[in-house]
C-alpha cells in the first residue's frame, strides 16, 4: 500500500532526505557534547549578558551583572533577571549549525561561511528578544512583558532558525551567472 504522504517522491529524493537526517542529528550529537563539555556556559551566559547590557545601556536601561550568579542576573533598580542557558540561544545555535554541515551537496567553504553567519546571526537575535523583553519589563505590565516574552522566544526563533537555512540554502545553491 502506498501512503499518500510520499506520493510523488522519488527513492532517490527520500534517500538523500533520509542521509540528511541520519548525519543531521549526528552532527547535532557532536556539535551537543562538544558545546556542552568543552565551552563554559556560564562564560557563554556572561557574554550574552555583557551585550544585552551594553544595548540596554543605549536605551537608558543600566544594569548590574553578577557574574557570581548562576545563572548570571543583571539587577536592574526595580527588577532582576536571569541569563540561563535557554536565553543564550545556543541549543538552536547548535541545531542551525548541525542542519548546514549536514546539508548534502554543498562545499564545505560555504557550510563555514552559514555555520559562522548562523553564530552571529542568533547571538544578536537573541540580544535583540533579550533587550525587547528587559525593556517590555521595566515598561509594561507583567501579564505584557511575559506575552512578549512568550512570542519572542518560542515562536520567533523557530522562524529566525528556518528563515536563516533557507536563506543560507538559497545562496550555497545558487548558481553563478555567466
């Protein structure tokens, strides 16, 4: 019986899907441990804090960070807030990163070029869900400022990872002109 799922789907198409994801959650698995032995999160943490601080400082929002703290807080004068793991955005880093090297058919200078856009790319996009939340925070009601946050790191991220592959898929593909 055939299922009306993979109708129109050639062997060759759900062999390469099924390669994808065999080395997609292999490389995850490495990128994972290494990250996760390898690299202090709390020095991870701290970085994204030290940036989110700095741009809140633009905005007139000046905050202390405790790095003794763990997770790292930045003590605002009305309020504080926690810089966990899940704020530094590194498990979608992670994921982003394990979808481009996986990625078949692609050259490898161009999977470095994505991985590295991809790092930088949710660093600041978490600077930027971190910086609209603290300031929905100080600014709004807390059933507000929780809302935002909601949106902003659940939703959006899911859209940033997928907008980012396809983006970087879109130019690693493409062909030059002559």
């Amino acid at each position: 019986m055939k299922s009306k799922w993979f109708k129109g789907i050639s062997k060759e198409d759900a062999i390469k899907g099924g390669k994808f994801l065999v080395y997609f959650i292999l490389v995850f698995a490495v990128l994972f441990l290494v990250f996760g032995f390898l690299v202090s999160l709390k020095w991870i943490e701290e970085i994204v804090a030290i940036g989110a601080n700095f741009f809140l400082g633009l905005f007139g929002l000046n905050g202390a960070i405790n790095s003794g703290a763990e997770p790292i807080m930045i003590a605002f004068p009305n309020f504080f807030v926690q810089i966990s793991y899940l704020c530094t955005g590194l498990f979608e880093m992670t994921l982003l990163i394990a979808a481009i090297i996986a990625t078949l058919g692609i050259k490898w200078k161009k999977k470095l070029v994505g991985a590295i856009g991809a790092v930088i790319g949710i660093y600041f996009f978490n600077l930027f869900r971190i910086i609209t939340t603290i300031i929905a925070i100080d600014k709004l009601e807390l059933n507000a400022a929780e809302a935002i946050h909601d949106v902003l790191f659940r939703l959006s991220l899911l859209v940033v990872v997928a907008g980012f592959y396809f983006v970087w898929y879109e130019w690693a593909t493409k062909k030059k002109k002559a």
